[in-house]
C-alpha cells in the first residue's frame, strides 16, 4: 500500500487483508521518526482508544506494520 493511499484509512476503524491471506480489523496510523522517516502501527480499536488517551494502566497490544503487507483496505466505521 502507498503512503498516499494509506492517508484514506489512517486512524479510522478498517478490515485488513494481508498478503499472508489473514484478515484483521482495527486501525492504523502514522508517527514520524529520525531522519523524516515514517513507522505504521496497527492495534484493535479499543488499544487505540486507550494509547490516545494515555490511560497508563493500560496494556496495550500494538505492532509495527509494514504497509507493503496490507493488499486491501476496508473502512468499517470512522
């Protein structure tokens, strides 16, 4: 997936498809590094909702997400 394709479903609750054939639902966002790179993570809705509003006692579940991975993109709710 290209960054500017990308841009449509950043931060909005979608089903994937992955290369792999698994289908996963959840959101996706963008935070930049060094040196103007980027990094994509992915996490259910509710690890979102959680990390956004840094409820510290929380776990959460989030992982580094390759956006060459994703084949499709479906957005489920905004």
């Amino acid at each position: 997936m290209e960054r500017s394709i990308f841009k449509n479903f950043e931060k909005r609750h979608c089903r994937f498809k992955m290369k792999s054939g698994k289908e996963v639902f959840g959101i996706m966002w963008e935070e930049s590094s060094t040196d103007n790179k980027f990094r994509y993570y992915f996490s259910s809705s509710g690890d979102y909702q959680r990390l956004k509003n840094r409820l510290q006692t929380a776990l959460y579940a989030i992982y580094p997400l390759d956006l060459n991975e994703i084949v499709y993109a479906e957005v489920i709710a905004s």
